[in-house]
C-alpha cells in the first residue's frame, strides 16, 4: 500500500468517525429538544382553548412541517436541483411557529423566561438543520467519490431523468457543474436519457 493510498483511508476514516459521532449528538440533543419544545407548544395550546385529541395534534403539525419541508430541500439536493420555493416559505413558516409557541409558553416570565423556553425550539432546528447539512452535502460529494468505482455517465443519466420525473429537469449547466464536466458533456447526457426513455 502505498503512503498516498494510506493517508487516503486514514482521512476517510477520520471523516467517517466525525460525521458519525456529529450526527449521533446532533439526533440526541434534537430528541431533547423536540420533547421539550413539544411540551411548551401543547401548554400554550391548551392554555388557549383547545383539548383533548387537537391539543395533542396540533404541535405535532409545528415540527411535522418543518421535518417536512427540510426533507423536500433534501431530496432536491440529492437530485442536483433547485428547491421549490413553498419548500423554503413553509420551512421558515415552521421555524417562526415553534419558535413562537416557545417564547408565548415563556412570556408570563419575562424576557428572561421566554428566552429559556425559546432555547429547545433553536436547539431543535439548529441540529435539525445541522443534519439535513451533513446529508446534503454528502450527497453532492457522492458522485466524486464514487467516480473511480461506478460509471459517471450512468449516474449522470440517472440525475438526469430523476430530475425529469420530479418535474425540474437539470439544465446543461447544473447537470455539468454537478458532476465536474464540460456542458457538451452533459448535453451528450441528456440526448442519451432522452433515448434511453424512448427506447422504453
């Protein structure tokens, strides 16, 4: 083995050992703070009327929206396209609305105790968020790594026609951009999706 091959692995170990250890923590402190976020936002809402199988819902779409958007804008990370506006309006919209559920939970204690209660609504999107980044950037470094092992073509024309069948197709630049190639390359890509889907 050579020094170069050894120093290789070595950093991909390292880099396995940090993503792994950093993903653990981040699902652990976000478990936490999803229990304790959640807890605020059905106080809030049962202060305020509702009970009963509603109360106990209605916190569930807070999260459930932000979980939701997060994982549009990660699919389309991993596909190589652009996330659909809404994606991004309804994950700020979920993020202000937990956020806020957790600061009026904390009001009747001044600034200071909405500060406090609005801590696990930050913790919570932060580390979520944190992980959706370490997914996604996996992701866009997956064709490079994986360049010396698979056929790059055929993962371009997979990108190609996923992209397609989600209705966003890549264009020549972000096809190319993606997978480090010339446009006219991609525009091979293209022409060969386009025939594989033809001759289907």
């Amino acid at each position: 083995m050579t020094l170069e091959a050894s120093d290789d692995r070595e950093e991909n170990a390292t880099d396995r050992l940090i993503r792994g250890t950093t993903k653990l923590v981040v699902c652990c402190v976000a478990l936490i703070a999803a229990v304790v976020s959640y807890r605020h936002a059905y106080a809030v809402v049962t202060e305020y009327g509702e009970s009963g199988i509603t109360a106990i819902m209605i916190p569930l779409t807070i999260d459930g929206l932000v979980y939701a958007a997060s994982m549009v804008i990660l699919h389309s990370a991993r596909v190589g396209i652009k996330a659909p506006w809404l994606a991004w309006l309804l994950l700020w919209v979920g993020i202000t609305a937990t956020l806020a559920a957790n600061i009026a939970h904390g009001w009747q204690n001044g600034v200071v105790g909405s500060i406090v209660a609005a801590w696990p609504a930050v913790a919570l999107v932060g580390c979520y968020e944190m992980l959706m980044w370490l997914v996604r950037s996996n992701a866009y470094r997956r064709p490079e790594s994986d360049s010396g092992t698979n056929d790059v073509d055929q993962q371009a024309i997979h990108a190609y026609q996923e992209s397609v069948r989600i209705g966003s197709p890549l264009s020549e630049r972000r096809l190319a951009e993606r997978f480090g190639k010339s446009r006219r390359w991609a525009r091979a890509i293209m022409e060969k999706s386009a025939n594989e889907e033809d001759d289907k």
